[in-house]
C-alpha cells in the first residue's frame, strides 16, 4: 500500500521579520494649551478622513437621528449578507448580526494553539492591572512582550482581572481573514484576544463597526446612541467616549439615571458578524478564550444617510 499523502499545513509561510509595536501615547502634556492644540489637531484631522465638516457635528447628528429608532430588545439574527444588503440593513441605524461569515475565513479553520505554534514570535501589548477602571486614561497600565510571552502569563492564571490584549494591529494575521467590502472606506483590522473574563467596558465610538468573532464567545451589551444622556459619558477622544456605568453590576445609587437606559444583551458565537451602528454603546466580555476582530468605517456613518449638511466641500 502506497503511502498516504498528507495536505500541506495552511499556514506555511516565510519567517516574518519583528515589528516595533506602535509608540504608546503621552500620559501627559508640557502645558494644557499643548494639550488644547494636540487635541484640535486630531478633531480636525479625524474630521477631514471621515469628510465631515466637524467631529461635533457628526456625533450630534448620530444622536438626534438614534431619537427615531423603534425601541428592540434583542439583536436580530440574519444570514450572510452582500454588499448592498448590508448598506440598506445598517442604513436603518439598528444593530444586527450575520451568521456563518467568519466560519469561511483560513483562521476560522485552525486552533487557537496556532497562537503559540507559529506567532509566539509577534510583538504584542498587554492589557494588564485594572484596565477596566482605567480603561480611557491615557496611563492605562499596558505592558510589551512577545504572543508567547502573554500565552504564557493566561496560562499562570495568578490575575484577579486576565491579562487582555485589545485593540492591536496583528498584520501577520491579516492573510487569514477576509474582510467584506461593506464600507468604502474602513480603519485596519484590530484584533482582541483573551481569556474568559477579559472585559472592554462600556463605551462608544462614533464610527460604523463589523466585529467579527473567530473563536470562542462573547457577551456583548448594547445600548442605543442618545442613551449616552444616562451613562456619564466622559470623552477620550472626539471618537470614544467611556462610560464608568457597568451593565452587568449595576450601581443605581452611584449612578441613578442608568435606570431609564436601554440595555440589550448579544452573544456573539464562533463564525458571527456583528454590525454596531456609529454611536452605540457596548461592553465586551469573553465567555471563554477567544479571539475576535473588529474594523471601523472612516466616513459618515451610514445611519446618516450621507447627510450633506455634514460633508466637507474641499476634495479630501
């Protein structure tokens, strides 16, 4: 009998040389007309990429037209959707979530040790402490090491809140997803890996976003834009404002106006797509290990119609 022939792994590829991971924000500035101007420049920067005349406007805009929504209190649940289909879905402002897309990208095909057996080599930065209170601070507490490095310290398991790494940009994963054209314009993928137990608290971002979810699951809680009026938002940016109400524990005494806020609960599985219109609030947490990417459209949230009392005039 002929020897069986075997497939080739699906990952072979060159070694990938090290990347810097990205220089980590000032925790502080020289003098606070420093910091006015640093932060006039990113408005009026993020404003020009999205080709709206103000970030301000942009967010207002997003609130009044969330005032019009009819009130849901779950997620719908659809199959996959083409390119047009989504735009006309997401045009309704509502939240939804897109069954089996994921389940056909390459990563979606292999297990999570492929982490440690071909990436332990990539540079990451850790979540690390309590990143959930100090989630929106620019000290946050965040430590750099290798993908092996953070595998190694889940694995020890000696922390109260897991060690979570959020919002990075692993580009050696890239290949193995594939992303649909649902937005013109869209950021780079960022992906989340973690532990059960790894939380993004609540908060929002004024940009269109498709989560996707690789492995593991998720709880996702959402809570419409011009809710934001019972959350005590604080801004982290002219794009992210944080919320320190926590759905899960409710503290109505500390936080009384939390009551009237609608909150509706999403699980997101393996091979699952979840839109989150521009505006939304939502706070993330792994039910088991997981991996989950995410891209945000950089243009005027389609919830908006292409407003054109929002768009620049100038070509951008």
């Amino acid at each position: 009998m002929s020897a069986e022939k075997k497939e080739p792994l699906p990952l072979a590829a060159a070694p990938v040389l090290p990347r810097a991971l990205p220089p980590r924000p000032p925790a502080e500035f020289s003098s606070p007309e420093a910091a006015l101007a640093r932060k006039q420049a990113r408005e009026d920067k993020d404003a020009q990429v999205r080709g709206v005349t103000s970030i301000d406007a942009m967010r207002e805009a997003i609130k009044q037209a969330a005032r019009d929504l009819p009130a849901i209190t779950e997620v719908p649940r659809l199959a996959m959707l083409d390119a047009a289909a989504f735009r006309a879905r997401a045009a309704q402002g509502l939240p939804f979530l897109m069954r089996g897309l994921v389940r056909r990208w390459p990563l979606s095909t292999l297990e999570p040790d492929v982490l440690r057996e071909q990436f332990s080599h990539v540079p990451v930065r850790a979540r690390v402490g309590d990143y959930i209170n100090t989630a929106f601070a620019a000290d946050r507490a965040m430590q750099d090491m290798s993908m092996g490095q953070y595998l190694d310290m889940v694995a020890e398991g000696k922390y109260v809140l897991p060690p979570y790494l959020g919002n990075l940009e692993l580009r050696e994963l890239n290949r193995l997803c594939h992303w649909p054209t649902y937005f013109d314009k869209m950021g780079p993928p960022r992906f989340w890996v973690g532990p059960a137990g790894t939380v993004t608290p609540l908060h929002c971002d004024y940009d269109d976003n498709i989560f996707a979810q690789v492995w593991g699951r998720k709880r996702i809680i959402l809570s419409p834009p011009h809710h934001d009026a019972f959350l005590y938002p604080s801004e982290a940016n002219a794009i992210l404002f944080g919320s320190p109400f926590d759905p899960e524990a409710p503290d109505f005494q500390r936080f009384p106006l939390a009551r009237q806020a609608t909150m509706i609960e999403c699980i997101v599985e393996p091979g699952d797509m979840l839109y989150v219109p521009a505006g939304w609030y939502h706070q993330v947490r792994a039910l088991t290990f997981s991996l989950s990417s995410n891209r945000w459209a950089r243009a005027v949230p389609l919830a908006l119609h292409g407003d054109m009392a929002l768009r620049r005039t100038e070509l951008i």
